[in-house]
C-alpha cells in the first residue's frame, strides 16, 4: 500500500509537471477547479480522513486549509465556495507543494508502521478519490486551454482515446435475468452496490463508439437545427447556449472542423471517437441515426444494465469499452436495491448526488487503467460534456 500510495502522489504530480504557476491557478468555469486546487484537495483528503484519525500527535500543516480545499463534505465543516477556487491566489502554489510534500512524509511513516482495517479502508479511498482528481485535473486544464486564443498544447505525447480496432455493426444479447454491481475481491465506491439481479430484454449493442465522422454526419444533416431529435429540455439547453457542436471543435476559415485536444488543436479525424458531448447530445444523435440509417433503426442509448452486462463478458466483441470515452446511458443515477451509504462523512461521497444526474459508464483515455471496471459508475448533469465523453449506440431486438 506505501508503494501504491507514493506512485498514485507522484502520478499527480507528474501531470502538472508541464505547466506554469500561471496554469495551475486559473479557474475557467465554476465546474472545473485550478490545478493547485486539485494538488491542495486530494492532500486535505488524507490531512483530514487519514492522519487526524491515525496519526498519534496529529496537527494539521495550516489549520485554515481545512475549510479552503474542503470540497463538498458538509460533516467536515464549512467549504469555501467552488466557484470561487481560482481567486484563492494564496497560498501559493510553492505552499501547496510544501503542504503536499510534508503529508507524504507523514503518511509514509504511518503506512510503514501496523495498520488496521480502518486505515487501510480510508487510504485505498483516498487513493481511488486522487485517480479521480487525475482525471479531472486534465479535463478541467483541457477547457482552461482551450479558452486561450493561442491554442496551447499541454503535452505533444498526451494519450489518445483508443481505436475501434476496425470493429463495425452489432453484438447481440439475449437478454433474460442478469447480475449487475459490484461482486467479488477488491475495492468498490458504495454506489456500485449491492450486486443484484434485473431483466434485460433482447438487444444490440453497437461494437464501437460513435466516431467523429458519424457525428460531421449529423451537423451537415443539420441535427442541430432541428427539434425533431431532441427531448425538450435538450432543445432549449441548444438554444439558449447556441450548440452548434460538440465542445472543441471549431472551424477554420474555410469551413473545414478542427479539434482542441491536449495535444493542441489538429484536424477532425473521422475514425476518432466523438468526444465532449452532452446526454442531451447523445440522444439526440440517436434518435437522428434511427430515423435516418437503416442499420440502425431502433438506435437509442444503452441501459447501465445492458452496457455492464456486455462488458462484464468475455468476447462480447465490444471494442472501446475503456480507454477512449465515458459512455452516456439511458439510466438515471439512482440507488440500486438494498443500497446502503457508507458511514461517516464517506458516505457523502456518492449518495446524496443521485438525482438529476444520468450514468455514464466505460472510461476515457484519461481515467487511469487500474481505475477502470465493468461495475463502475460515473455521473453528470445530461448537460456537461467537458469531460472526456462519447455514445454507444443501442437497440432492442425482436
């Protein structure tokens, strides 16, 4: 566990290495947060649940941070407002990386000395939760770039969503009783249980994502002009935002589609899956694609219970499940049957966010590889999309 924790810090520290102090305090929206936010809250996470429960002689390395990088873990005390995290020009980011350095030096030595259940519980938590912010730093430092006129480029070897592999058409499912959730060894957010069993019907999933060249498609069909193919609070959200397309594609002075990435802005490339699109996005373009392409008649998004019961299957003949795109679903974000939070201020983690959020599953080519599972459940308003995420067409069958 001292291995695994001082590699995931390191990780952290290694995807802000390519950027300036100037970078790391910006805040471009109130969803995103400053990567010095990012690099001060996952050290307050182990400052706040790990040493001051288990450090003998704990004292906190500055007793203010507790309310400044505090998130939204109202059992902890007050928080700082999160649209407000790119005023705080002080600290410093040299103080956050003083801060960072000396709660790892006490986290090893606790780490390196008997541990308990409990500790071993907060610490793989905590570990997880830094995966999480790994990924956020970079979508949220992805929307900060783009914001800047001069197209930056965060890192020339920055990862690529991966490909289809040539996969094409359907794989079909018989439907019947299924087990979705978390079963088994390992770790597991509370949200991804218990495990339990519902009926599918008979369906299809598409074998590949929905790609960049399926999606020019749509926007010279004009599938953002027209309200046929949009649920209602998705059509005034294009409206009133003026979507013409999906977030970092721009055009050139000729017409043709660029996209922002991290690693600056290249050309539309029509294989690539389709990324930074909204549910209301993705069902649109479902229903667009039934309506006007014979093979997929039927189309809409995929059930979380259809998408985890595929993945879960060896030779399902699904390409890009991970690596590429977190893939809207149909499915609310609600609690499975017999949920139960954790305790204490753990259980602030998951729960109180299951309404008006939909389910989103898979993983991008941001979310670290060993963050990734079949059961894992991720979640967003149907309107954001400046994470990393895509479609996976679906249809009944019979």
């Amino acid at each position: 566990m001292l291995h695994r924790f001082l590699t995931t810090r390191a990780r952290t520290l290694a995807l802000v290495a390519p950027l300036s102090d100037e970078d790391c305090q910006v805040q471009s929206m109130p969803d995103a947060s400053p990567a010095k936010w990012h690099l001060a809250h996952t050290t307050w996470f182990f400052e706040t649940f790990v040493l001051e429960a288990h450090e003998r002689g704990f004292r906190p390395f500055e007793p203010a941070f507790r309310v400044l990088f505090n998130s939204y873990y109202n059992t902890v005390g007050d928080k700082h407002p999160r649209p407000q995290r790119g005023l705080v020009t002080r600290p410093g980011l040299a103080t956050v990386r003083a801060y960072r350095a000396q709660v790892d030096e006490r986290m090893a030595r606790l780490l390196d000395g008997p541990r308990t259940p409990a500790l071993d519980h907060m610490v793989e938590l905590g570990l997880q939760h830094e995966q999480q912010h790994q990924e956020l730093l970079l979508t949220d430092l992805l929307h900060l770039l783009s914001c800047n006129p001069l197209g930056p480029v965060y890192d020339a070897d920055a990862p690529l969503p991966a490909g289809s592999g040539g996969a094409e058409g359907w794989a079909t499912f018989d439907g019947g009783i299924v087990e979705i959730g978390h079963g088994g060894p390992g770790f597991c957010f509370d949200n991804e249980q218990p495990r339990h069993r519902t009926l599918l019907e008979p369906h299809a999933l598409a074998r590949r994502l929905v790609d960049e060249g399926d999606w020019r498609a749509f926007i010279d069909d004009g599938g953002y002009r027209d309200p046929r193919w949009w649920l209602s609070a998705g059509w005034d959200w294009v409206q009133q935002q003026h979507i013409e397309a999906p977030l970092h594609w721009r055009q050139d002075g000729d017409g043709a589609w660029q996209v922002f990435t991290l690693r600056g802005l290249r050309p539309l490339q029509a294989a690539s899956p389709v990324l930074h699109i909204s549910c209301y996005e993705a069902d649109a373009y479902a229903r667009w694609r039934a309506a006007t392409d014979a093979t997929c008649a039927g189309a809409r998004l995929p059930t979380e219970a259809e998408w985890e019961s595929a993945a879960a299957r060896s030779g399902s003949g699904l390409a890009q499940c991970t690596g590429a795109a977190w893939q809207w679903t149909a499915s609310p974000y609600v609690a499975y049957p017999g949920f139960k939070p954790w305790a204490g201020a753990a259980g602030e983690y998951n729960g109180k966010f299951m309404i008006n959020q939909q389910v989103l599953r898979g993983g991008s080519l941001a979310t670290p590889a060993s963050h990734t599972r079949p059961s894992y459940r991720n979640f967003f308003p149907a309107d954001a999309r400046w994470q990393f995420t895509g479609l996976r067409l679906a249809r009944d069958l019979g």
